[in-house]
C-alpha cells in the first residue's frame, strides 16, 4: 500500500508567522517546525527557476527521517514545451533535484490551464520519465478528466493529481 502524506506548497510564507509559526520564531527555525506537523512539502520553486544541485543536497539534509520533498516540475517542460521535445530540459531538471537522495517523492507537473486534453503527447512525454521517480500530473483544463487520461497515467506508473482552487 502506498503512503498517503500531507502537506503543503511550500513553508516560507510570511502570512503563517503566527498564525501557524509561532510567534517570535526565527525564519531560519520555520522548516524545523513545519516538518513537525507534516511528513512533506512541494518545492515550488523549481517551477519558477531551477535551484542549484547544493540547494537540493542543503534541503536534503535538513529533512528528518522519512521526510519527502514533492518537486515542481520547471515551467519549460511545462509552459513553454507543453511536453513536446523535452528530452535534454527533463534530464537539465533532474540532475540537480537527484541531489535530493532518498527525500526525494514526486516529480509534479502542472500543466497549463491552455493545454487541452492530447493523449498522444502526454504518452510520449511519459515515456521519457525515469522509472525510479514517482511522477504526478495535474491537468488545469477539464478536457483531461475522461477514463483515457487515468488509464494512460496507470500504464506509465505515473499519478493523477486532483487540486483545488476557487472555481
């Protein structure tokens, strides 16, 4: 049976000191106490920019046994590729976040909300994913949501992931 974690989209938000950090807890503190309450976290700020590989290896260390970090696909693969020819950006991406070591869980691709449901191109763009890191997809355009989607996803050991947001 799989594990199921709960956590966040990240641990660094200013509007959680005191509301969930308490107050007068230094920022440099804050991970220490998140990884407290949750098992996991979403590194979303691969989405935006690729850490460095010493970023991932810092990350790694300060995680407590069993802890897993769930990555953010960078936006290239995609925003800008839509999963189309992302061979070398996939393995560009991976390199680095492979310095996560055993906190690594799942690689998550947002895919955007323009993007609709093209079941060819998600199944070459599965094929690349390595077979040793889970992989989750999030579609944002209701075009995916059909048996065809999952069954895909399935076939490729790779995950759907159901978000909400208001609408």
């Amino acid at each position: 049976m799989n594990a199921i974690r709960i956590g966040c989209s990240g641990w660094v938000y200013r509007h959680w000191q005191e509301a969930f950090y308490p107050k007068g807890l230094p920022a440099r503190q804050r991970f220490a106490f998140y990884a407290e309450h949750f098992d996991t976290v979403e590194i979303n700020a691969s989405f935006y920019r690729l850490p460095a590989a010493a970023t991932f290896a810092k990350w790694r260390a300060q995680a407590p046994p069993g802890f897993r970090y769930a990555v953010k696909a960078n936006r290239y693969l995609t925003q800008a590729k839509k999963l189309v020819d992302c061979e070398e950006p996939l393995q560009r991406m991976l390199e680095p976040v492979r310095e996560l070591g055993e906190t690594l869980g799942p690689l998550l691709f947002q895919l955007p909300p323009s993007l609709k449901r093209d079941l060819n191109r998600l199944e070459r763009f599965l094929a690349l994913l390595p077979r040793d890191v889970a992989s989750v997809f999030e579609f944002r355009d209701d075009s995916w949501y059909v048996s065809e989607t999952l069954a895909l996803l399935e076939a490729h050991g790779a995950g759907f992931c159901a978000h909400d947001m208001p609408g």
